[in-house]
C-alpha cells in the first residue's frame, strides 16, 4: 500500500471515530495507519485513546510497542510489548517483536561499552594527551572553545544519545567557523599520528541506526501482526 492509501485509511477511521468515539478498534487502527506513515507520535496518542476505553486491548499495547520502536525508544518498546504478552501470550507476532525490542536494547548496550573502550583506549594514549595539551594551551583556541560551548549548552538540554552526538558534531563546526586554522592544525596532528588508527577502529564498531531504518523495521512488524491477526482471528472485536 502507497502512503495515499494510508491517507485515505486516517480519513475514514477519522470519520468512523466521530460516528463512534468510544470505539477502541477505531483507534487502535488508525493508529497503525499513521505509524505506516512514519508518524509514530500520533500513533502513541490514538494508542493510548484505545486503552482508556479499553484497557485490556492487547493490540493497542502491542501497537504501542511498534510505535516507539519507530520513533528508537526500545526500553518502551519492550515495556508495552511484555504488556501485550501478559495479555495474549500466544500471540506469535507480539513475542517476535518484542524479542527485536530486546536485541535493539542489548546491541546499544554492546555499542556503548565498545564506545567507551575506545574512549579510555584514546584518552590512554600519551600521544593523544600531548595533542590535546597543545590544543588547550592555545590561547586562541581556548577562547573559541569557551564561546561554542557556552552557546550550545545555554540553548540545547537532552539526554538523547544521538542527539548529544549532533550537539557534539555541530561544536566541532562551530569550532572551525571560529578559528579554523586551531582546527585543521589539530586535524593534521591527529591524522598524521598512530592515534588516527584507534580512531577509525572505533568508527568501525559503529553501526548505523537510523530513523529510515526504523521505520522499514516497523513497517515489517505491522504486516506481520496484521497477517497473524488475519490468520488467527483471536480478537473478535475487529
């Protein structure tokens, strides 16, 4: 199905809704639809409608656990997920599912020890001290790293990884706007050093996790819950 499809599918659960607002199946429905539209917080909303009319809709918490591992959040993931199991617990679909949420967790787990490995490898390093030493002693440099962080962190408040790492990307370009030639000496420091291998063995460990990744991941999971559901046909109220 296009995304016209699923434009059409919102408008006609939209119109049944108002028909009958206490239905959850509406819902719960709709919500998928906008989850296959890559709007996973309108889809946690309609989720979360379902479950105060019907706070044991096993679907609306499996939908719940689709909808934030859309948006990268997989501890909720598995917290509405296992909800869903404790409510359904043969449902196939639901524990597949929720078994991803887990391997997403425990990979970002692995990813953030090699991380800070790497991190300590680095900052081990006498070389990398000594770059670092020199960088610091830099009064130009000094000053330039005073006004970008100062900027950043009186405008920017998260605990978001991959969002602490634009913050970190987005310095770093403030750092070369405001004195490029203290950047590129550094760049060419580190990049002529035996230093530059840590570097891109850590870069090396790193897997992409990107949203467009998600959402494809998501979109698989709706298909295949719909297709046990279909084939299961264990919920009468749809």
């Amino acid at each position: 199905m296009n995304d016209g499809l699923f434009k059409n599918a919102l408008e006609l659960y939209s119109k049944a809704i108002k028909i009958a607002p206490k239905n959850a199946v509406y819902y719960c429905n709709r919500a998928a639809a906008y989850s296959k539209l890559e709007d996973h917080k309108s889809a946690i909303d309609d989720c979360n409608l379902a479950l105060r009319i019907d706070p044991n809709y096993s679907k609306a918490y499996g939908r719940l656990g689709l909808a934030y591992y859309g948006l990268g959040n997989y501890e909720k993931s598995v917290e509405y997920y296992r909800k869903a199991i404790q409510l359904v617990p043969d449902n196939e679909a639901f524990k597949n599912n929720y078994e991803l949420a887990l391997t997403k967790i425990n990979k970002q787990k692995n990813e953030a020890s090699t991380s800070t490995r790497n991190l300590n490898t680095i900052l081990n390093n006498p070389e990398m001290m000594n770059i670092a030493t020199q960088m610091f002693s830099n009064p130009a440099m000094q000053s330039t790293m005073l006004n970008v962080f100062s900027r950043r962190f009186n405008t920017n408040r998260t605990n978001d990884m991959d969002d602490i790492q634009n913050i970190g990307q987005s310095i770093a370009q403030d750092i070369y706007a405001e004195n490029p030639q203290s950047m590129a000496d550094l760049i060419d420091s580190v990049s002529r050093s035996p230093l530059q291998t840590l570097i891109n063995q850590g870069e090396a460990t790193q897997a992409p996790n990107t949203t467009t990744d998600n959402n494809a991941e998501v979109s698989t999971l709706i298909d295949t819950e719909t297709q046990q559901s279909n084939e299961n046909n264990d919920e009468n109220k749809e």
